[in-house]
C-alpha cells in the first residue's frame, strides 16, 4: 500500500553525503522501544540508532541515524533537513547513539488533513517523543516500478475479517516487496504480523496463503513463517495447510517447516516425502534434515532409503536428518565428502550448511585444504564453511588475493590447532 502521492521534493533531501558521523566505541544499548510510523520504512530496523535530546533521561526529541548498508542506501531519503543539520553540524547536545535490541514498529492512524509525525516511545505506555529527523511521508522508493503485477490479486481480495489497519498496510507491502528483488521493507512489515497476533489474522492469512497466486512466492513464505511462529493454534494451521492441492505451494510449506525446525512437523514431511510431486519430495527431505529424524519417527525408515540415492545432495540430506536425530554414524560419509569428492560443497546439497548446522568440527582441516584449490570458487565456498563451523567471519570473498588466501589459510590453521589443545585439556585422564 504505497504512499505514492506523498512524496516530497528535492527541496526537502539532504546533502550529498551518504552517512552521518560515525560513533568509533559503538552504540550502547536500550533493551526496547517502540518507533511509531505513519508508513511501513524501507531500511531494516536493525539498522537505525537514536540520539537523545538533551538526555536518554528525559529526552525533548530523538533524532535517528541509518548505519550499515542502509546508510548508504536510505539515509538521504529518510532524513529531513533538521535531521542533516543535527547529524553534521550540531550533535553535540544529544546523548548517544543507542541502538534498540527489540524495536516494535507502530502504524500511525492516518490524519483526515496531516500526515501524523513520527515519534518514539520507551514501552506502550510512556510518553511519545517526536522524531524531527525523519520524514513524515514515505519518501519514493527508486527501486520500484510504478506498476507491480504482484498486487493485483491483493487489490481484488475479499478479507475475511476486519483487521487493524496496520496489517492491511503489512501485507500489501509484503505482496508488494514480492517482485522487488533487493527490497526490504517487507521484513518490517513481518515483524507488525507477529505484533498483531489474533485468532482472525491467523485465519486471514491462511486464507491469504491458500488463494494467492505464487508468481512471487515471498508473501506465501511469509505468511507461512509467521503462522507458524504464532503459537500451536498457528503451527496446527500451518500443518494443515501441507494438504492443499497445488503441490508447489505444498513445496514452500516443506520448505518453511524445515526452516523452523520443529519436531512437531515430522509426521507431515515424513507424509510429503511420498508426494507424487518430485519436488515437493525434494523439499521434504531436504527440511528433514534440518529438522532431524530417529527411528521411532520414522518406523519404516522411508529417509534411510536415501542414504543409497545416486544423487549426493539426497545422500547429504538423510545423513543430515539421521545425524541431527541422535546416529552419529553418518558424520565420516559426510566428512569424507568433504575430503575426497571433487565437487563444490554447494552443489553437493549444501554440504557447508549442513556441517555447520551439525557443528561438524573434525571437517575443518579438510575445508583448509579447499582454500587452496586453484579455483576461486572452492576457496570461497571452502571459507563461507569454516565461517559457519568455527563461528570465524573473515569476509573471505571469491575475488581473493594471495595474500587473503594465506591469511584465511592461517587463522583458521590456528582456529583448528586451539581446538585440539583444548579438547585434549578436557579429555579424561
């Protein structure tokens, strides 16, 4: 539901600079807060830090600053011109930065003659700040194309029940989003679906779910996540929700229970591993491993019988579920993957996810000797492994230099080497 009729002019942008003056200590830290809105913001909401004028104590105003990507991508669309002169001429005054670890995000009721200002709160229930830093109407986003196909079917739905307008406005910015490659804004307007939590938009958005085309599958992943993070009632709708006859949608629900990673969705893959579908069984066994099988789950060892596939990626992912389900047996044939099959880990099924996600440690030395394959993509799919394994982020890139190559090689050499020392510390006498 864009605001496309309230855009501001080019009077009202700030400088050509793209970021405001950094903080070199980083910001402290505010449990929550609620930032109050009368549009859904494109930047992530983890990208945002706030200034207290003249104190955090008893604040006048707060003015906002964009850090990290979106400083570069939407400070200068955000920011009024008050918010300029603060962040580069006179930030002196104001306590801060401070970050906000759980920020809520509130949809203003629209005014009948003004936009209302935005405003921050520390909890519901105190008193609202004004933020003069930030525009009140939602500045244009460039990205977008002035007509997006993907709104079509939420233009002609028929809503069910009478919801917040909050969430009406989450959902067209979702459905929006959806042929928006890069967009954003769409995870802001998830978090107002999780707030808004009710026995109606539960079943607005199984029904949303259910009709929607799924020419841009973003929405349905979506409104899936946040049935199923909504408690059992939504959990339950969401496993039923694996019976509806169009098998790609029954492919993003595989797809999305395997993200969660709750046991109480076995017996519903276990049942989309034998859909007629090729890739709905695909997508089943491949949520399977991420969520873990044993065998009282599954008596008649229908995921076993992957483990003699021809192809490696369905091998993977059985070891994977039978591994996470209690059998270590299966970590040397993943492990050997790693040391003597000459592919990609990505195209052996992920096999760098999945050694992370089982905290394979005893694969480190092998992926060391992959950084220093001759071709740059096994060293960067190498190290984009040891980072999830050891917890070490390198920022190793494809386009490495020798010198990067050795580094990399380096740290994690002497990663692996303080693991042994001190697993042999702990090992009994």
């Amino acid at each position: 539901m864009s605001d496309r009729e309230n855009r501001h002019g080019d009077e009202e942008t700030g400088p050509d600079e793209e970021t405001g003056p950094a903080d070199e200590t980083g910001p402290s830290e505010i449990e929550r807060a609620v930032l109050e809105l009368p549009y859904i913001p494109d930047f992530p909401l983890e990208d945002i830090v706030f200034y207290f004028e003249p104190k955090r104590a008893s604040p006048q105003a707060v003015y906002h600053e964009l850090v990290g990507s979106s400083a570069e991508n939407w400070q200068r669309y955000y920011a009024t011109k008050k918010g300029w002169k603060f962040l580069y001429e006179d930030n002196r005054g104001a306590e801060g930065p401070f970050r906000v670890k759980d920020l809520h995000l509130v949809i203003l009721e629209p005014g009948r003659i003004f936009s209302p200002k935005p405003s921050f709160r520390f909890d519901d229930r105190s008193k609202a700040v004004p933020v003069p830093s930030m525009e009140k109407r939602r500045p244009l986003n460039p990205w977008k194309p002035n007509y997006i196909q993907a709104l079509n079917f939420i233009k002609r739905y028929d809503w069910p029940h009478t919801l917040p307008r909050a969430v009406t406005y989450a959902v067209w910015e979702i459905e929006e989003c959806g042929q928006v490659p890069g967009s954003t804004s769409w995870m802001n307007a998830e978090r107002i679906l999780r707030d808004q939590d009710s026995p109606e938009l539960r079943n607005t958005l199984t029904d949303i779910f259910y009709n929607r085309p799924e020419d841009y599958p973003l929405g349905s992943e979506v409104y899936l996540r946040v049935l199923g993070l909504s408690g059992p009632e939504g959990f339950a709708k969401l496993i039923e929700l694996a019976k509806h006859p169009i098998s790609r949608k029954r492919k993003i629900i595989a797809n999305t229970l395997g993200e969660l990673r709750n046991k109480a969705a076995l017996p519903s893959l276990l049942e989309l591993l034998e859909d007629e579908d090729p890739d709905v069984r695909t997508g089943a066994l491949r949520a399977l491993g991420k969520v873990g099988v044993d065998a009282a789950s599954d008596p008649q060892g229908k995921v076993a019988s992957y483990l003699e596939s021809p192809e490696i990626p369905k091998r993977v992912w059985a070891a994977q579920a039978l591994t996470k389900g209690g059998d270590p047996a299966h970590e040397k044939f993943l492990i050997g993957l790693v040391k003597d099959e000459p592919r990609l880990l990505t195209d052996m099924g992920e096999l760098g996810h999945v050694l992370g996600d089982l905290e394979l440690i005893e694969a480190v030395p092998y992926c060391i000797n992959r950084l220093k394959h001759d071709k740059s993509e096994f060293r960067a799919d190498a190290a984009e492994a040891l980072a999830q394994i050891t917890g070490l982020d390198l920022e190793y890139q494809s386009l490495d230099t020798e010198e990067q190559r050795r580094n990399a090689i380096r740290t994690f050499n002497r990663w692996w080497e303080d693991y042994k020392k001190d697993r042999r510390k702990k090992a009994p006498a």
